[in-house]
C-alpha cells in the first residue's frame, strides 16, 4: 500500500465519532542521563508535570487526527483534576460530559522516569479515582457509546467499568477497540465481544501464554486469543512493526523509521490513531499502517499526551516517508 493512500484526500475523511473510556493520570516525568537502579539517586535534567493515563493519551491522539471524542473517566476534585485533567481536555476540544469527579480518591498519577540516551522508560502509576468508575456513571454514557462509530478502551481502570462499557458497544454493535494494557486477566465474555485486540508482544504473551520472540510466536499467540473468541487480532512489536491477523488473512506491517527520541507514548499513539482510522472507514490493514505512521511519529518528541501529532503534521509526514 502506498503513502498517499493514507492521506485524506484518498478517504473522503469525514469526522469520526470515537468514545473512549479509560485512565486519566497526571504524567510526572523526570528524564536523566540513566535510569537508577536500587538505592541509587541519579541528578535529573529536566522535569515536567502534563496530561497522561492510557484512555487520556488515546483520545488526545484521536482528537489531534480529526475525530469527534467524548471521554468516559473519573478524576479526583482537587489540583490535578481540576488543573490538569479538565483544562488538557477542554483546550483538545473533548466533549468532558462523562469525565465524573470522586470526592474521596485523588486523581490518579505516574511518576515517569526516562533515559535521555536510550528513551527507556520505567513507570509506578497510582490509578487513584479513575480506578473507581461505577457501572451507574457508565450507564450516564450510554447514549454516547451507542452512538458512535469506534469504542475504545483499555485495562487502566477498574474491570467493572471496562465490562459495562464493552457490553453497551456491543449490543449496538460499535466496532470495539480493545487494548489490554496494562496486562491482566480478561474474561472470555469480554474477549467474544471485542472486534479488535491490540497487546503489545508483552500483553500478548501473559494473556495467551505463548512466549512471543518473533513474528512466528506472535502469530501462534494471536490466533490462541482468536479461538478464545477476539474477532481480530493487531499485535504491536514495537520498533518492528505490527502483526495483523484476521479470520482470513495475515499481514506484517513494517513499522516507519524516525529518529527516537521518547517511546512512553507510542502505544497509546497507536490506538488513538486505529480508531480514527477505522472510523473513517478504513480496513484493518489500512488502519494499521496508518497508526504505524501516529505511533512512529510520536516517539520524535518527548512526552506522552503532548508528543501525540496532529492531523496536519501526520500528512506531512506520510508524504514525505
């Protein structure tokens, strides 16, 4: 597939309703010349507070490539709720009509350190309110998950929630998105209900129990998770590329090479860029080449939810790679 078949002018691109239901999570990001290791106290050369959390990072994403996002997730009242979460969403142009306010857990955190030679990463997340979403606050949503054209959700809140949510998408039949990070046990009631599953090779692993090294192992893995009911599977191999595998057909996405700078985001680059492409009526394959391209280009900045490109940076870059 060419570039330029992934550019708006090939998709007569319309605006893409995309509800997504997820963590919000203050980033807290120090980088530093390497990562400490136990008892050591490395000096920090820089240090920023932003929006993060997975379902926040992904609906940035696909706000900033042209879809219509309302936010499903909970924040604690105070500072980072408040001065962080809704500002972020707000100035992104999000529809905040779901994002609910706990009044006894605090917004949730991640304290991020990153290697500034390397762009490794090592993260402690504390999910905080986001991790006590109710099924009653999920029910206030439903018109909204009904009525768009791509759900998208991940592991970073509480099950219950994630449950609720799956089961409204699909009983209106929304193209579900599921992307099971943080890795934890999913039910077979769940996975028969989702259209697209998107682990990365170490997700993928823990929930199918084939040890994933190569494409070979990630194909064996993937079609485990399809006979346990996922209607198709797209496992990220990161800086190699992606593996799609439907009922039908299996196809290795070769991912885009850029200079690396900061990989903490690129998953989530990746899903936010999926969904809108699938909402613009792309095929899987398609979409995954395009969110090859999101993903990719977000590593070239540091930073999670600030580093997520925008829709006319995006279209530079495909024609020019």
């Amino acid at each position: 597939m060419k570039n330029e078949d992934l550019t708006p002018s090939n998709l007569h691109m319309s605006k893409a309703k995309i509800t997504v239901m997820g963590s919000f999570i203050v980033d807290l990001m120090a980088r530093a010349s390497h990562l400490p290791v136990t008892g050591e106290t490395v000096k920090g050369s820089e240090f920023k507070i932003g929006p993060g959390g997975k379902g926040s990072n992904q609906g940035v994403a696909a706000q900033r490539l042209g879809s219509d996002v309302t936010m499903i997730t909970k924040i604690g009242n105070d500072f980072f709720g408040h001065e962080v979460a809704l500002k972020s969403f707000e100035n992104e142009g999000m529809d905040t009509s779901f994002v609910f306010k706990d009044e006894d857990r605090s917004t949730g955190t991640a304290l991020i350190m990153v290697d500034e030679n390397t762009s490794e990463n090592k993260i402690v997340v504390t999910l905080g309110a986001c991790d006590n979403i109710t099924e009653d606050e999920i029910e206030k949503a439903r018109k909204s998950i009904e009525n768009s054209t791509v759900f998208l959700t991940q592991l970073e809140t509480n099950m219950e929630s994630v449950e609720k949510a799956v089961d409204i998408a699909h009983q209106k039949r929304v193209n579900i998105i599921l992307n099971p990070a943080p890795a934890r046990e999913v039910s077979g009631e769940i996975l028969k209900k989702v259209n697209i599953l998107t682990p990365n090779e170490v997700e993928a692993s823990i929930l199918s129990g084939v040890q994933i090294n190569t494409v070979e192992d990630a194909k064996k893995a993937a079609y485990v998770l399809m006979d346990k009911g996922v209607g198709n599977m797209i496992i990220t191999l990161g800086s190699k590329g992606a593996l799609v595998v439907t009922a039908s057909t299996e196809k290795f996405i070769e991912s885009r090479k850029v200079h690396v700078v900061d990989t903490t985001g690129a998953g989530d680059a990746y899903n936010g860029g999926l969904a809108t492409a699938l909402a613009e009526g792309m095929d899987i394959f398609e979409a995954a080449a395009f969110a090859n391209a999101v993903g990719a280009l977000s590593v070239t900045k540091i930073g999670t939810a600030p580093a997520m490109p925008y829709r006319e940076d995006l279209n530079s870059f495909l024609k020019t790679t």
